[in-house]
C-alpha cells in the first residue's frame, strides 16, 4: 500500500457507489474519488495505492455537470459529515434511487422497480441529535467533526443539517470550551426534545465547569455526565420526551431515536399502511428499540410485541406504554431469534428494523419457521437489506414494494422499507 500525493491524467467519473463516492478506470484500475458526479472529467491526485484500487483527492473539475451546484457549508470537503451537497437535491432523489436499484439487482438479483425516494420539502436543518468530538488542540480544546477517512478533527462553526436550537447550544458551548475538562477524547451529544423548548446534554468522558453549566441551564432539560455507559444527572429531569406519530417517548441519554423528525412520521405512516391491521393481528417488532413502530402500531392490532436485546431499552419501552395508555403490548428482552422460537403465539406480521449488519442468519430461519403473512424490514443499508431480502425471495415471499425515504438529505445514506407477502 501506497501513501502520499501523486498526480494522474483526467479521468472520467462512469458512476458512484452507494458511499457517494465517484467510480473511475485508469489502466484498468478502480479510482474512488469523493464529490464528483457521472458524466464529469476531473483531475484527481492519488492518495491511496493499493493492489486493487485507489483513492483521489478531486483537484479540478474539468468538464462539469449540470447538476452540481455551489456546497451550501465551508466545511463540506473538510467535514466528513455530507457527501452530496454539490448535488442538485432532485439530483440527490434519483442518484439515491439508482443506487438502490443498483444494489437490489447487483446483491440480491431482484427486478422490482424501486419506488421514487420520499423526499423532504426543505432538506435542511433537520437533525434532531448531534454528536461533537472535543480533542485537545495545538491551541486548546477543539470541537467540531472528523475530517473524511481520518483522526483530524474540522471544527465546525456552524452545522447547516442541525436544528437551529441544537446550533445554539452548541455555539453556547463552543464559545466557553475552555471551561471543559477533558483527557483523551470527548463527546458531546446534544438531542432536541420536539415536546418542550429544551434539550438533552450529555457530556461523555469530558466534564463541564461550573460557568458553563449555568449558561446552559437557561436552555437544557436535562444535564447529564457519561463515562463507560454509566450516566449520572447533573441537572434537570431524568428524561426527555420525544413525539412520533400518534404516541410520546420518554428518551434517557442512551435511547436511540430517529434523527430526523419529519421523515420518521411518513416512516410510522408507512409500517402501518404495509401491515393494514385488523383488531385480530399479533405483530412482532423486533429490534424494537424505545417502541417508536409497536406503540404506533397497537391501537390498530390485537397484540404487539416488542424484542430487543437491551434490557434497559426494553424498561424504557415499557415505561412508553404506561405514558401512551397502551395495554396490548408486551416487551421482552433478548436475542430476537432466541425470544421468537420460545414465543408460544401465531405471528400474523412481523417487522424487522435490525443495525447496519442486517438479520442473523438465525433469526432469518426463526422468522422463516413462524412463516408469518407479511414481513416489514427497514433498513439504512441497501447491501445488507438486499441480501437479506434474497433469502426470504428464495423462501416464499413475494417482495411487493421497495420504498427509500430520504431520512438524511446531504448525505449519501437512505432509509429503505420494503414488504414481504407470504406466497
């Protein structure tokens, strides 16, 4: 392997991958080069020489797309946050489109046409969490993001994907960085609740003086110290609530939740549309995290139940269904494909919403024996998805609807959502 700067003749951008990275040929061999379109010749240094590709560094666009446009932050090829601000946002809509269908045929040999990508009507400030590097600096404390396939730290003034109350607190911390007390490396995570004014601080492996932190009472809900998992309440109420679709969340500085507000209600409208519930059906949610799908989903079901692998996601889950009223839920924490093989009851629907690396081959069986009616699988990985995909095709289930929503405008990831129907 090769490092350094080399330069090399124009090359011409053929595609881009699922990583929003360009695809090019010199000699035969595969250049990956960031912020370029098809149908561009650039002039590109390398970066990275290994036996089977290479890396560039875009230097100068020579022959220039129409659908790029002027990148709307001035740490866009700095930060490695976004890949697609030099992109029109129809143009963003259709290359996602594409890629998905790419991904569909090249990983699970399937046809089916993918549907137009849900978009947004204002594709920024949407970002209802952020998460900061604090590292110490040649000149002090540094805050701001990793620059793309690197341990730099770009600091950041201002996040354009971020809702603007998050850039306000980040901007009060910024201002008094110095007031943190940090060994190593810190984080920051700051979570918007969209139930009150307030915010979620969560300051990990780092702690704040006492100035900064009647600065940020006027703004904070809540206040939190974090190292190794274990958090401890400096200020405030011990949890945030989050509103999605017809139901309110109780979320603690560990919960996940959906980033962008706006998108997750026509997600919520969709898993309920693909189910079209009876007062008769027994649903499983597996991967249930906080019970953002089952809380959503109950009123119109007989039964619904939620699995999860973290016990104290699962508490939490539970605690959700006291707020919202909701008795027909049942949270059970394990392994999904363990749980759903003891589970002593006929599933009608089943919805999957597993990490990035997918379904276990285990609990593909597990879901396989239960042979349930319809299976719902969101996803933010096509690769991962599509494989999976395959395996329920080859088993009896006919793939009825592939449907990306674009959950992270900017940025090259989508989410996807598709139904199975039991042949």
């Amino acid at each position: 392997m090769k490092h350094g700067t080399s330069k090399m003749p124009n090359l011409l951008i053929e595609n881009l991958n699922h990583s929003a990275e360009g695809i090019g040929h010199d000699n035969g061999k595969v250049i990956f080069v960031p912020f370029v379109i098809s149908g561009e010749t650039v002039k590109v240094d390398i970066i990275e020489d290994k036996k089977d590709y290479s890396r560039g560094l875009l230097r100068e666009v020579i022959t220039r797309s129409p659908h790029r446009i002027e990148a709307r932050c001035p740490h866009y090829t700095d930060c490695g946050g976004c890949s697609y601000q030099h992109l029109s946002y129809y143009h963003q809509m259709l290359l996602k489109q594409k890629i998905i269908q790419d991904v569909f045929k090249r990983i699970g040999g399937i046809d089916l046409e993918v549907k137009k990508v849900i978009a947004m009507n204002e594709p920024w400030n949407y970002r209802n969490k952020v998460v900061w590097h604090i590292l110490q600096g040649q000149n002090g404390l540094e805050m701001g993001f990793y620059r793309l396939r690197s341990n730099t730290l770009v600091e950041i003034e201002q996040c354009f994907l971020l809702r603007p109350i998050l850039n306000e607190v980040s901007n009060i911390i910024r201002e008094m960085i110095n007031e943190i007390k940090v060994v190593g490396k810190g984080l920051i995570s700051i979570r918007e609740s969209n139930e009150s004014d307030g915010v979620m601080v969560v300051f990990i492996d780092c702690i704040p003086g006492e100035r900064l932190l009647k600065k940020l009472y006027s703004v904070a809900h809540s206040i939190y110290l974090q190292h190794k998992r274990f958090s401890e309440l400096l200020f405030g109420e011990k949890k945030i609530i989050q509103r999605a679709g017809c139901s309110k969340f109780y979320l603690g500085p560990h919960d996940f939740f959906q980033v962008n507000s706006v998108q997750n209600e026509k997600l919520i409208a969709l898993v309920n549309r693909y189910l079209e519930l009876s007062n008769s059906d027994k649903v499983l949610d597996a991967y249930c995290g906080v019970g953002t799908f089952s809380l959503n989903i109950a009123r119109g079901a007989f039964q619904v139940i939620g699995i999860d692998s973290n016990s104290q996601t699962i508490k939490n889950a539970a605690s959700n269904s006291i707020l919202n009223g909701i008795k027909n839920c049942q949270f059970i924490a394990g392994r999904c494909e363990k749980v759903l093989l003891n589970l002593q009851t006929r599933l009608n629907s089943i919805i999957v919403d597993p990490p990035r690396s997918g379904l276990k081959n285990e609990f593909i069986k597990a879901i396989l024996s239960i042979s349930p009616e319809k299976i719902v699988y969101i996803s933010c990985n096509p690769i991962t998805l599509a494989r999976d995909i395959k395996q329920f095709v080859l088993n009896d289930y006919k793939l009825l609807d592939i449907q990306p929503i674009d959950m992270f405008p900017q940025t090259s990831s989508v989410e996807n959502i598709v139904l199975l129907q039991k042949i």
